[in-house]
C-alpha cells in the first residue's frame, strides 16, 4: 500500500492534512482492482474510488437474488455505476457526489432503503408514503432471501462489478450506454 501526504489544503478544515492511499486488492473470479482513498488527519473529510486494471469496456452484470447467501455476494460499485432492481422498479443512478463502494448485495439494499426512507419522510402524500413503505417492506423480504428478484449494475467505464459465479456478465450496447448517466457534471452550452 502506498501513501502519500500531499500538499494540498483540505477542501473541509483547509489543513494541509491530506493523505492519498492506494491499495491494491486481488478479488476472486474478478482479478485486480486498485482501491484510492483520500482522507484527511485533521477532520472527518473521506473519499474512496476503486478502480479496475483490466475491465475497460462498458458492462451489465445481471444476478437473480433468491437466498439470503446471496445477500453476501461482493458487490464493487464505482462513481459512475448504476443499480438497478427492474422488478421492484428501482434505478439508483449515479450523481455528482456519488462515491464508490465494495460492498455486498445486503448492503447495496441497505443503501436503497435510506434513500427510500428519506424519502417516504420527504413525501407530499399519504398515498406516497403508503407506496414507500409497501416498497421497503419488499426490499426487507428481499434481503431475508423470500422475495428473489433480478439485480442489474451497469457501468460504461467497467468499473463496476458484481462477483460471483451466478453473475450473468455481457457488454452494454450502444444505446443503453446513451442512456446511462456517469455522475459527471456536465456543462451545457
Ligand atoms: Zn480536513
């Protein structure tokens, strides 16, 4: 593992605290990832990317879910990584301050549950509510193994991976890249 001190103000507490690791990890059936992290001494301030060394291409991992082992099944999520569970009809794209995770199926649910409940409290009906909760409770039976449902990650830098030997894994055409979003700003003219 390499890290460095840079010599750069944090962008939080502005002290020149700054630590830039880079780690590497040799995941099975998957191969090499570099994981960078940058994290400040002096206050709370972290951010992590992973990077794959020998995926480039645009791919869809696809996994039907239907045992709580499932729920253990690694999960690399990068910045510009979308999720999917078409059967529950949930998309989480990636946004500007998206971060990357390696995580597992169980926590990839746990993620779109916060979301969700944020945004039940957030909602202007009661009848919104009512579906938000209907949803969670889904995604709870999911996560016990007693819903199975498909699992979709789509990356167009290939960044992303689900990894295991039930994963279905294909390359994105060219259109269903144009519709991916990369959690990029993009500047209009
Ligand atoms: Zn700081």
């Amino acid at each position: 593992m390499a890290v460095t001190i840079l010599d750069t103000p944090c962008p939080v507490c502005g002290e020149k605290k700054l630590e830039y690791r880079v780690e590497r990890l040799d995941i099975p059936h998957f191969g090499e990832t570099l994981q960078t992290t940058l994290m400040c001494q002096g206050c709370d301030y972290k951010t992590t990317d992973t990077l794959i060394v020998s995926q480039k291409e645009p791919t869809r991992y696809e996994i039907f879910v239907d045992s709580e082992d499932d729920m253990m099944v690694r999960v690399i999520r990068s910045t510009s990584g979308t999720i999917k569970f078409p059967d529950l009809g949930i998309t989480v794209e990636p946004t500007p301050l998206s971060e990357s995770f390696i995580s597992n199926v169980e926590g990839v649910l746990n993620r779109v549950k916060d979301v969700l409940m944020q945004a039940i409290d957030g909602a202007d009906t009661e009848s919104q509510k009512l579906l938000g909760k209907r949803l969670a409770e889904t995604i709870e039976l999911v996560r016990n193994g007693k819903q199975p449902t498909t699992f979709i990650l789509d990356d167009p830098f290939g960044n992303s991976a689900i990894v295991s030997e039930k994963v279905k894994k294909r390359l994105l055409t060219e259109e269903e890249v144009r519709e991916l979003k990369i959690g990029m700003f993009v500047l209009e003219k």
